[in-house]
C-alpha cells in the first residue's frame, strides 16, 4: 500500500537490521487519518469472506483493527496481557514470546466473545517470526472458531513468520513487506517486483 510505505519512509526509523520503529503514527502516537485508511484496505481485502470478527493483541494492534471492524461493522476483540491466568475462568489462552521486548506474555481472550460459529480475521501491526499471530490463530481454535485471514499492517518479509503462517494455508494480506532493513532504511517488495518474481 503505497501510502503506508511512504510514511514508513518518511517516518518512520530504521533502529538497525531487525527491528523499524514507528512509534509517530502506530506504537505510541497514532495517526487516525492513516488507521482508517489501513482499515479500509483490509476490509476492502477481506469485503468477501463474511467475517463475523476481528481478534488483534493489545495494544499496538488496536488502532488498525478497531478501524477494520469500523469498515466490516463487526466487533473488534483485542486479546489481553496477563502475567497469570487464573484457571477457573472461562478463557482461551496461548502463550507469545514478544519480538521486540524478549519477554513471554500469557494471552487471554473471554471465551464468551468467539463461538464455533465465528469466521475470524486476525490483525497486528508487525509480523516477524510470527509467535504473535499464531498465538491468536490457536486461541481462535480453541473456539472452535474458523480463521478466515491474517492482516498484518508491516511484515518483515526477510524474517519466518509470513512463511510459517502460509505454510499452515493461512491466508495472509500484509499493507507494506519489506525485504530489508539496512543502512537506516526500508527496501519494500512492491507488487510489480512480485509480479516479476
Ligand atoms: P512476531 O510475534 O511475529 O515475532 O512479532 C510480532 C510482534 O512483535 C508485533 O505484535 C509487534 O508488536 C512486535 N514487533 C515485531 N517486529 C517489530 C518491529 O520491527 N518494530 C516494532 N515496533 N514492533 C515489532
């Protein structure tokens, strides 16, 4: 999507070959001009599969999922954090090992909120080595819910995790791949370069 790719330029930060730090417009401060144009991108991508829910991780996929559902009319459900999970409760729960903060988070999503009957599309602004997203994919199955897609704002292309996701026949639409992160900027696959692949 050529207008996120032009931000990620602009904007955003090359902190060294791993990790882009976009904290003006998607981690910290967040732009909502730009949101709901991501928003209208998936759900444009996805108009035809009859999603009946997003589930996205808090926080930094909030922003993007919230305008997703805005555009699909359907409710957003932001797995939650939690150092512990209580047993007694009726929660679907994986555990992720975050990319970017080297520390494991058990995640919780009341199971009231998905049923069998659910075709869900998972949204997170980054995708890397993908524990994120698969931690979401194994709670919407605890539901016995269907995965229907994966929207992913910012793929690293050059790390596992769009791979692993398709090799599963998970169906993935990211809005900016880039290929490498090197001498402070992005190299993006565009969908010519792809075309030619
Ligand atoms: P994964 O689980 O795919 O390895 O990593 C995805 C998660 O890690 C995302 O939810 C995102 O919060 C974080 N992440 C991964 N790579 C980056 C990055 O380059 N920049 C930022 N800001 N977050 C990242």
């Amino acid at each position: 999507m050529r207008l996120l790719e032009e931000k990620i330029k602009q904007d955003g930060r090359v902190l060294n070959e791993n990790v882009l730090k976009v904290d003006s417009f998607l981690n910290h401060q967040i732009d909502p001009t730009l949101m709901n144009e991501l928003g209208k991108e998936f759900s444009q991508r996805f108009a035809a599969d009859g999603i009946t829910k997003i589930v996205t991780i808090e926080s930094s996929g909030i922003a993007p999922a919230v305008m997703t559902g805005l555009h699909l009319a359907v409710p957003v459900i932001f797995a939650r954090k939690r150092k512990s999970i209580t047993l007694t409760d009726d929660l679907l729960t994986a555990s992720v090992h975050s990319f970017t903060k080297n520390e494991t988070n058990e995640l919780a999503i009341d199971r009231k909120y998905l049923n069998e009957n659910d075709k869900v599309l998972i949204i997170d602004d980054f995708l890397a080595n993908g524990q994120a997203a698969l931690a979401l994919v194994e709670m919407v199955q605890q539901a016995n819910a269907t995965v229907t897609g994966i929207g992913i704002v910012i793929e690293k292309s050059f790390q596992p995790g769009a791979q692993k996701l398709k090799e599963k026949g998970l169906r993935v639409e990211s809005l900016a791949r880039i290929s490498a992160l090197a001498n402070g900027e992005a190299t993006f696959i565009t969908e010519k370069m792809e075309e030619s692949i």
